[in-house]
C-alpha cells in the first residue's frame, strides 16, 4: 500500500477526493499520476468555470488550484469558495510561481490554506496535502465552547454569537477552538503553528498574522474582535476581559 494512502486514510477511512485546477496539461498529468500513486481519487479542471461545474456534482476533500488560470483568477475562485456554505471550508492549497511574500499572502487571504510555490516536488506536495487533510479533518471532542455570547460546537464545526451563525474557514475554526480551549494564555507564533498548525514543517510563522486577522475580521460584526489580543513582544491571546 502507498505510503501516503496509509498516512491519511488510518485517520478518515476513505480515499480523499482532490480536484486539480490547473491550465497547463502537463502538470494536470503529473498530477494526476502522483497523486493517484499516493492513493488519492483526481479530479482534473483546465480553468475555474469547469471547476465549478465540476463541484456541483462532487464534493472534493481537497482542491489544488493554480493561481493564473483563464478568466477567472485562481485568487478569484478562492474568495468565491469561501462565500458559499458549502464551501466555506473546503480545504485549498494554491499552486503558482509567484513567489514573493506579497503574493503568498495575498493567497492566504484569498482563503488559501497553504501555498506551493512552482517548481514543487511531489513528495513535498503530498506532505502538505496530508498535513492540510489532518488539521482540517480532525475529529473534535463531542462538547461545547462559550465565552460571552459565542458558542463553538465542536462536532458540528459551528460557531455562533447571539445565536446567529458566524461562518468560518477551516484554519479559523481550528485556531478559535484552542484559543477557546487555552484562554488568557499568551501563545507566540510558532507556538501557534506547533499547535493549530500541528507537524506541518513548511508554514512560515507569518501565515498566523493572515490568520488571525481573518478571524478578527469575521468577529468584527458581533463586535467579538476584542477576545483576540495582540501582546506586544510575546503574539497572541484569548481573553473575555477586554
């Protein structure tokens, strides 16, 4: 049995479905073998309008999406992703050439959950979806969280405030909940990363500023943005006593 089958599917007890939307053939192909020996179910779209059409008949465990497609951006599809319900949370990992700092965290804003920079090597690209896949498919303790007016149900991945739903990505859930499970300690970013983040090598410390204003940004309207607390020096807290 491939390994990366093994590492993932000990954990979810299914094939994971990954969609690959890239323009360029040859990098789909590659794709498609290297992942398919790893163990994983491809799905193949050449821009983000097939990818759509796509994703009203199946639902991936996981998208690979290119950055620079025709017509619609893969930054584009990204926000719409995270706009609708039932994507909300579905994980995506941006594949691009660009490089430089700016871009990766204009990715990480999109909604990316993690960024590959072209040229990749499969083995490391495997590693990244296998880490992605276990920090979102994680299986929580059956309980709910409170502080204040918010409520987090761990089994449903909801969060509420005043009993009125606040959408979240994947990496927000996960960050709130230890942040909600940890309150009034003060966590660095690489502590952050070891925790939320779990073994996943190749996060770079300032993906926790992306992050975390993400999450502050959907707290803003309930006015919940207060509990997540810059200490300077030293990162970040969650405290009810603003």
């Amino acid at each position: 049995m491939i390994a990366g089958k093994l590492m993932y599917n000990m954990m979810s007890k299914q094939i994971p479905n990954i969609l690959v939307v890239e323009d360029e053939a040859a990098i789909r192909e590659m794709l498609n073998y290297s992942l398919g020996r790893a163990g994983f179910e491809v799905h193949e779209a050449a821009d983000a309008r097939q990818a759509q059409d796509m994703m009203a008949e199946m639902s991936p465990d996981l998208i690979l999406l290119d950055w620079m497609l025709p017509g619609i951006s893969g930054v584009e599809l990204a926000n719409k992703l995270r706009q609708v319900n039932r994507t909300s949370r579905l994980p995506i990992i941006m594949l691009t050439a660009r490089g430089e700092e700016d871009d990766k965290i204009r990715g990480l804003e999109a909604g990316a959950d993690d960024y590959v920079t072209k040229p990749f090597s499969p083995k490391e690209l495997i590693a990244r979806i296998n880490a992605v896949l276990r920090r979102t498919g994680a299986d929580n303790e059956g309980d709910t969280l409170e502080a204040g007016a918010m409520k987090l149900d761990t089994v449903g991945h909801r969060v509420s405030i005043n009993n009125q739903p606040l959408e979240l990505g994947p990496t927000e859930f996960r960050l709130l909940h230890f942040f909600m499970t940890h309150k009034d300690r003060v966590f660095s970013r690489s502590q952050l990363l070891d925790q939320v983040w779990g073994d996943h090598v190749y996060i770079e410390e300032r993906t926790v500023d992306v992050h975390i204003r993400r999450l502050r940004r959907a707290l803003e309207s309930f006015d919940c943005a207060k509990y997540i607390q810059t200490v300077r020096g030293s990162g970040y807290r969650f405290s009810e006593q603003v």
